[in-house]
C-alpha cells in the first residue's frame, strides 16, 4: 500500500512537469469527477475511446453511428471551458480510424475527425493523432494513464493505444518519463502491447486507483491516518 501512494504521490499529489494525463474509455458519465479534477492538475489531457467522440459532438461535429452520450454535450463543454481556464491543453483525435461494422479485420479508413459518414463508427485514433500525442509525451516528465484510446480488443483498432504505449514505455526505460498506469482495461492493453513491465508503476488498486485520480480521500488511507 505504501508502494501504491507513493506511486500516486509522485504522479498527480507533487508531480515533475509537464504532466500528462490519458483518459479513455466508452463513456464520460463514468469518468466525471476525473476529468473535472485532472483539467486542474494535469499540463495535458488526452481524451480518447468513445469519451473523445462525446467531446467531438460536443463541438458540432457528425460522429454518425459511434458510440456518444449526446446528452452530456453541456458537460464536455463545461470540462473544455474549465481547462481552458486552467491551462490544460484537451486533446482530441486530430484524426479518426472509422469502419461500418465492429468486427476483427473489418474495412477501415483513417479521416479527418469531422468527416465521419453517417453510416460509420469512430473505433480508434488516427496516426495523426498518435504522432501529436508522442511529441507532448516526449516533452513531459510525468503521465497517469487510464483508458484505452479505442476499442484496442480488436484490430485493427488497438493501433492508436499500442503506439502510444510503447512511446511511454520507451520514454520510461529511459528515465525521461515517470509512468503510472491504472485501471483493469489499461493494465489488458499495455500487456497486449507488451510493454506494462515497462512503466514506472501499474496500480492494482482498481476502482481505487480511479476514485484517488478524482481527488476523493479513500477511506482505507483516511483509518490509517487517524
């Protein structure tokens, strides 16, 4: 337990700059709370799975068929607002990986994130986007991950996140990055990608480790305070 604060210490509680947090997942309703405490920690925040197509509709854009809580198109714009104010750069696809169906080896094309057809769903970020996402990673000292940033189960749509992964874990092997990673979808990712022996720290503590990425006092900590 002591192992896992201190991790989590040095990654969001007094943290080297720049940090970098990486939030994924299918749905922002799960991950209110991290997202409005991070936009005040963190120097960047990278959105991706389906939260990221929710952001994107948020803004006007046509996400067609994918996966989106339309109904927190208020929420993603106050989250934005919040961050401007605060100084923490959103992150966004800057490209998008679509197909028609969701299935292992489906047809796939990479588009501009406005161009979505109608008729398709957003199942990964582009190359574009990965690109973007390593050259802020090269810059920072410090990245919290949890969530993938597209429905890495199947390919082809791990691309984005596996990239990604082995950029920080690169970056980590040689000590210009401190990389803590929490999170049961996380942790799967980075072993398919072969690098979670990689990072500084992967955190067990599941839902845990996300209620201290919120900022809530986890009651565990708060007996042993007392």
């Amino acid at each position: 337990m002591a192992e896992e604060l201190g991790a989590l210490e040095a990654a969001l509680g007094n943290p080297a700059r720049p940090v970098v947090a990486l939030v994924g997942g299918a749905k922002v309703s799960t991950k209110l709370d991290l997202l409005g405490n991070l936009v005040s920690k963190v120097d960047h925040l990278v959105i991706g799975g389906g939260m990221a197509n929710t952001f994107l509709a948020a803004q006007g854009i046509n996400v067609g068929q994918s996966l989106c809580e339309h109904d927190l198109a208020d929420t993603a714009r106050e989250i934005l607002t919040k961050a401007d104010a605060a100084g923490c750069e959103i992150i966004l696809p800057r490209d998008i990986v679509v197909a028609r169906e969701f299935k292992a080896g489906a047809n796939s094309e990479i588009l501009a994130p406005d161009a979505c057809p109608a008729d398709a769903m957003i199942l990964d970020a582009g190359p574009e986007t990965v690109t973007y996402i390593s050259e802020v990673l090269a810059g920072a000292k410090t990245l919290v991950w949890n969530g993938p940033l597209g429905a890495f189960e199947i390919a082809p749509f791990d691309r984005a996140t596996t990239a990604a992964a082995k950029v920080a874990a690169a970056l980590s092997v040689s000590g210009e990055l401190m990389s803590v990673a929490g999170g049961g979808d996380t942790v799967a990712a980075l072993n398919q990608a072969g690098v979670a022996d990689q990072f500084n720290y992967i955190s067990t503590a599941g839902g845990a480790f996300l209620e201290w990425m919120e900022g809530k006092t986890l009651p565990g900590v708060a007996a042993l305070s007392i």
